[in-house]
C-alpha cells in the first residue's frame, strides 16, 4: 500500500521534488524506502481491514483466503504481544 502511495504521490512533480529535497544525498530507490518507511505504520489498520473485507469475497480462491485468514490470525498474536506458535501454522 505505501509503495503504491509512493507511486501515486510522486507522480506530481513538485511532491517529488520536495521529497527529494527533504532525502538529500539519498539515491531514488533509498527515497523510495524511507517514503515507505515512514507510512506503512500508519496504514496497517488500513490493510487489517482490507484483508478483512477480502475474506468474504467470493470470487477469491479458498487457498488465498486461508494465506490471509493466517496473516489475520499471527498479526493479531502480534498486537496482543503473543508469541505465534508453531501450531499456528497447522
């Protein structure tokens, strides 16, 4: 998501211009990664959501909704500060 943000943003000139500006020195894969640094923490809940509402559709594969039931599932461990197991992988 904050790739496709990057992309999105820095098609207008002037913000590619003032983020290069702001990544002195930097190369453009290196001011790529620190946009994305520094956005994906505020699109995680974003994403959660996003993954949620593809789990219901129907047109989605089983095996791909069971990948993102998976990730669903270990980040959640995650933000409760739970350590996944390997029985989660079962």
């Amino acid at each position: 998501m904050a790739g496709a943000i990057y992309e999105e943003v820095m098609n207008d000139n002037t913000a590619y211009k003032n983020w290069k500006t702001l990544c002195e020195g930097l190369n453009p894969a290196e001011i790529q990664a620190r946009f994305i640094e520094m956005m994906w923490p505020k699109l995680i809940e974003q994403a959660r959501k996003t993954l949620a509402t593809l789990l219901g559709m129907n047109t989605l594969p089983e095996d791909r909704k069971a990948q993102i039931h998976e990730a669903l599932v270990l980040d959640n461990l995650l933000k409760q500060g739970l350590k996944p197991t390997p029985m989660w992988r079962q």
